[in-house]
C-alpha cells in the first residue's frame, strides 16, 4: 500500500473550507440571506468532482478551483469557474501538470499563483513534489509558467504579504523552509527558516506580519509571526490544540480564528496579534471549563469559570475584552 502525508479528514476539511467560501460570499453579496439565516443552499456542481484542490475567490468574484483529485485517484490538471450568480460551474484553461496539495494565492494583478503540491511516487515508491509554478490569467483563462520555488513542497503554506510578494513556508518535503515570490521578477529567494514547523497555514494580519499555525500534531505549540521588514519569525504564546486540516480566516477585528481537527473532533481558537494571546472556543471535543477568566461575546454579558454554563461555544478565556467590539459573526470572516 502506498501513504502519502495527507490529511485524513480531507472531505470534513473541505466542507469547512467550503464554509468558509460561503461566509465570504455572504459578505459581500449577492447573498445577504444566507449569512442573515445562517442555513445552507445547494448550488450547482462542480463538472469535475474533486478533493485536495484549491479554491481562490478571484476579483470578478467568481471562484477558480483548481487541480486536485478524482475518484478514481487520477491527479488533475483541469480547472473550474464558479459564479455566484448564476450558481453554475464552467470549465476554464488546465495547468500543465497536474497536482494536489498545492497552494493557489491571488496577485494584486489579479492573476493567481499555483504553486508546488504532490505528484504521486516513483517506481520505488518515493513521494515526489514538485517545485514548479503557474500563473493563471482570468482575462484569457490560460495559464503561462513561471519560476519554480527553490524547494519543491506540498501541504505548504502561502499568503500574500502587503510588499506584492507571496509568502510560502513549510510542508512535506521542505519541512522549516520558506521563501518569497517576487510577481515583478517571476523569481523566488529563499527566506528565514521556521523553527520547528512541518505543515503550516499562513495568515496575513492587519499589522502586515504573517501568521504560521503549526499542524505537526504535537500539543500546545507556538504559532509563528513572519516579519517582511527583517525576514524573520518570532514565536506567539502556545497554542491551546495542536491542530490537523487547519483553517485560518482573519477577523475585522484583528483577530484570527483558526479551526481544525483535534483527535478526531474539530476545536477552533482565536489568536489576538495585538495581546499575543490565544483563547480557546469551548463546547467542543467534550472540553472542561478552563480556570482563565471567561466573557461572553455579547456586549455587557460575562460569566466566571465556575458557572457550568460557560461551556457555551461562544465563549472565550480572555483576560480583557473590549465590550464596544461586536461579537464575530458570519459576515464578519472573509477567507485568507
């Protein structure tokens, strides 16, 4: 039998993506009553049906969904279109290669990168990732190529930093590594190295730093803040969950909630970049009450750890909270 570093938990992984799409296009309309009603509505299907793809909101609104693969485990090359409004698929350009477990980021020019992802094996059974790169144009529906990544990665990280240029860390076969893709040159240059992270999501903060979120599985581990201006990462205060599938989204308040699967049941926390400080949601994974002060995300609503009701999901151990903030709600995430 042949293993691969995945994530076993890819289909529940993909639904919250999923989520987190719908989230987004209830932010920004044309679907104010989804995020007000808070249910879900079926929508048209995709042509090809797919796991360990990616799906990029690019800025006609529209979703590219690329690569991944099929149920006859063929790797992909094909690509898609989703459209809101008319809640219908269509096909557009394919890559010239196919591949999964890779990252696609939208460039402030609106083309995306796809960057990196797993190939299959060799005839000795060997993983193989590739380092190679593309970039799809949403004018033509093409795709060109461009420079490959000093490190061919898969399960990596990728965000868009405030410079122009896409962050990439971590991921099988490239472990601590990470490096930054200039879009004005086509190029990539090797960065500073992680400390000890093996796959990575990547978020970028309001302030313009990044922020790493560990999926290595080991408990209570430290998220990683990258710094364009020194090209170095500093540790954030532990993690409460080692998390696998891990998905990210940034808060307008700032904040970042980051969600995945803890010993076989999801747990979500967020992390507050300004306070270096992580809080946990509870009601989850049969969590006990933790002994850190609890508020309620409610204006003028608090409870003390010793009231058995504080288990609730929406609440959360913060030392401080500024009750003029609303609490988060579904039109307030946008996918990162």
């Amino acid at each position: 039998m042949i293993f691969r570093n995945v994530d076993r938990f890819a289909p529940v992984h993909t639904l919250v993506l999923a989520a987190l799409f719908a989230i987004a296009f209830a932010a920004i309309a044309p679907l104010p009553l989804l995020a007000q009603s808070g249910t879900w509505t079926n929508i048209g299907s995709l042509n090809t049906p797919r796991t360990a793809h990616t799906a990029t909101l690019i800025a006609s609104g529209q979703v590219l969904v690329v690569g991944g693969e099929d149920a006859g485990n063929n790797f992909l090359t094909s690509a898609e279109l989703y459209n809101p409004l008319t809640g219908k698929w269509t096909v557009t350009g394919s890559t010239a290669i196919p591949r999964i477990d890779h990252t696609a980021t939208l460039l402030p020019n609106g083309e995306v990168l796809v960057a990196g992802g797993y190939l299959g094996v060799d005839q000795h059974y060997q993983a193989i990732y590739t380092a190679t790169a593309e970039l799809y144009d949403p004018s033509s529906g093409t795709w060109k190529a461009t420079g490959s990544m000093t490190v061919p990665r898969a399960l990596h990280g990728a965000t868009l930093l405030q410079n122009g240029q896409v962050l990439v860390a971590g991921g099988t076969n490239a472990t601590t590594s990470a490096e930054l893709y200039d879009p004005s040159k086509g190029t990539w240059t090797a960065t500073g190295s992680l400390p000890n992270f093996h796959l990575v999501a990547l978020t970028l903060l309001q302030d313009g730093r990044a922020l790493a979120v560990d999926e290595s599985g080991s408990s209570y581990t430290p998220g990683q803040l990258y710094d364009p201006s020194t090209r170095a990462w500093t540790a954030t205060t532990n993690t409460y969950y080692s998390h696998t599938g891990v998905s990210t989204a940034l808060l307008t308040s700032g904040d970042v909630l980051v969600y995945g699967n803890k010993f076989s049941c999801y747990a979500g926390e967020f992390y507050n970049p300004s306070t270096n400080i992580w809080a946990r949601t509870m009601g989850q994974c049969g969590n006990a009450i933790t002994l850190a002060p609890w508020r309620y995300l409610a204006p003028e609503r608090s409870c003390s750890p010793e009231a058995p009701l504080c288990t609730a999901a929406s609440l959360f151990p913060l030392p401080t909270v500024d009750s003029t903030i609303p609490p988060p709600t579904v039109g307030r995430l946008r996918v990162v």
